[in-house]
C-alpha cells in the first residue's frame, strides 16, 4: 500500500475534522489510524474518509441549507398540542403572563411556530425545563417563552446549544475525550434533548448522522430517542463506582476512561425490552445503513456509530459486531 494513499486517507479525516470542529487525534484514535497505516485497514478507511466528507455537507432538507447540528430547532416549524400551552413571564419562566383581566396567556392549539431562543430552567438535581420563544412561522408575530413540553414531540432529539471546551480545559473536565484509559484531548459537544427530557450531550461531529437516523425511523413511524450520550470523566466514574458497590439504580459500567461514552461515539438509545420492541426491531434493520452498530453483549440499547464496523455488520448481513453474543 502506498504512502500516498496513507496521506490521503489522513487528509481527508483531518478535513472532516476540522469541520467538526473535532481533534484530530481523536478522529485518527476512533479508526485506528494511531496503531499504524496498516496494509488491510486503509481501502476500508479511504471509504470512511469519503463518507465523511460527504455527511459533512449534509443538507436539511426542513431548512433547505446545511443543518445547524448545535441548534436544530431553528430548521423547523413545531405545532402547538397542548390546549393549554401558557406563556411564561420572561423575567421569570417558572410564572405565567396573565392579560388584562387577569387571564392566562395562550398559544392556541394547533398553531405553528418556530423557536428562535431556548432557555433551560432547572428543577431539580437531573430534572429541568426546556422554554423556547415562540414567533409565528413568518416572524410577524411574536408569541413569547413558553415549555417545550407543549410541542409536537416535546423537543425530544432536539439540539440546544453548543458545548465548547473552557480555555485551558483539564483531561477530566466536561468535554475531555477518553479510549482504552487514554486522555485524547477536548472535543466538541452539543446539549440534546433525551427521552425522560433531560439534557444529554453529544459529540457535535455525530449529530447529523444521529439525526439522519431518527429521521428515517420517523418516516417509517418509528420514535427513536436518546437515554445516554456522552460523558465525562467524572460521570463516568460515578456510574462505575454505584456498580461495583451494588448500589440501586447502577448497571453494568465500563471503568471511566475505557468507555466509549467518553469518546464520542456511544449511543444509549430507547428500546425497553430489547427484542420486540419496535424501536429496537427498526434499529436491527436499518441502523447499519446509517453507521451505528451494536457493540456490547447483553446491553440492546448500546449503539455505536462506527461506520467501518456497521459496514462491515450491514456486509455480514448482521447488526452487531462479532463479540456481541446477546
């Protein structure tokens, strides 16, 4: 294999990264670029790279432009579904603006909206709200802060905000990457909306194709949903040390620093029950398409986007990688 085609596979990760806003390091670490250029993993990777190049100039068909993967809700229009979707008071978004009569003020059912600002108020040590500034479709009308929850799809899979490593960030601060116990450097992340609405993150160069995915399992009237994405350090500790002490509510963790939640790539998506769940069934068929795969033994909700290893599954006809037993 040629030199040659080594720098080109290295060139066209390094563009994608940077579009991504992404380390380097990280991306040559997730296709095992940094253990060499071997002879048997660059045609595959030379795939990889074009494939990149191509997602990074995914189109939003809602938006006609490219997608804003930190702010997704500005791609669209949402409908309002609660008949008693009240507007918040803006200097207080816990109270209700009231009329002059002392009424409550409403978004009528069934009106359409876009959210041009998010705010994220918090309740409780996980729990929170999301509001968003509702204007008519148009821009004309300004309607003012109500909750998402009274949405078309309570603003699940929606993307909030960019999350940027702080200046100087340590190796175990909110954006520091991880893989098998090696600090790889800080990447770029964005807020999500999860399944319970909680806020999760992920990591901002793995939004479009989560989103290609969650849209072709809506057009097929199938709700995929986040429950995890990324985490840091020290979340990933916490995680690690409820297990092994038994504690309520812990399952399986990986020790922090050798999960692929720490490195941008892990999914825990919505499937309660594995099989026969009809996320899960969607997901067996058609995720490997889109470059997830399943990757641990027993745990169906754990995804990876990995596109060289879903590949290589979609090829086998199978939607796991071959350590994956149950």
């Amino acid at each position: 294999m040629t030199r040659n085609l080594a720098a080109s596979v290295r060139d066209r990760l390094k563009q994608h990264a940077d579009a991504a806003n992404e380390d380097f390091n990280l991306t040559l670490t997730r296709y095992g670029l940094e253990r060499g250029d071997s002879r048997s993993r660059l045609p595959p990777l030379l795939k990889v790279a074009d494939e990149h190049a191509r997602r990074s100039t995914l189109q939003c068909p809602a938006a006609g432009g490219a997608m804003n993967a930190a702010e997704s809700f500005r791609d669209r229009s949402f409908l309002v579904v609660d008949p008693d979707a009240r507007i918040r008071r803006p200097e207080d978004l816990m109270a209700f603006a009231l009329d002059a009569g002392g009424r409550f003020q409403t978004i009528p059912k069934g009106t359409q909206v876009r959210i041009d600002a998010v705010k994220v108020v918090e309740t409780g040590s996980r729990s929170n709200i999301v509001f968003g500034h509702a204007t008519s479709v148009n821009g004309n009308r300004l309607f003012g802060w109500t909750s998402t929850r009274n949405l078309e799809g309570k603003f699940m899979n929606e993307t909030i905000g960019a999350v940027s490593p702080a200046p100087g960030a340590s190796r175990f601060g909110p954006n520091a990457a991880w893989a098998r116990g090696s600090f790889l450097g800080q990447i770029e992340l964005a807020a999500i909306v999860d399944a319970k609405l909680e806020i999760e993150r992920l990591a901002l160069s793995t939004i479009e194709p989560y989103a290609a995915l969650v849209a072709a399992a809506a057009r097929d009237g199938v709700l995929v949903t986040l429950n995890s994405g990324f985490r840091s350090y020290p979340e990933q500790k916490h995680l690690h040390d409820g297990f092994e002490r038994g504690l309520p509510g812990f399952n399986t963790a990986a020790r922090p620093g050798l999960s692929n939640h720490q490195n941008g790539i892990a999914f825990d998506i919505a499937v309660p029950g594995g099989d026969g769940n009809p996320t899960y069934e969607w997901l067996k068929k058609h995720a490997t398409r889109f470059g997830f795969v399943r990757t641990v033994s027993k745990e169906p909700w754990h995804w990876e986007f990995d596109v060289d290893r879903a590949r290589v599954a979609l090829q086998a006809g199978t939607f796991m990688t071959p350590n994956v037993t149950a």
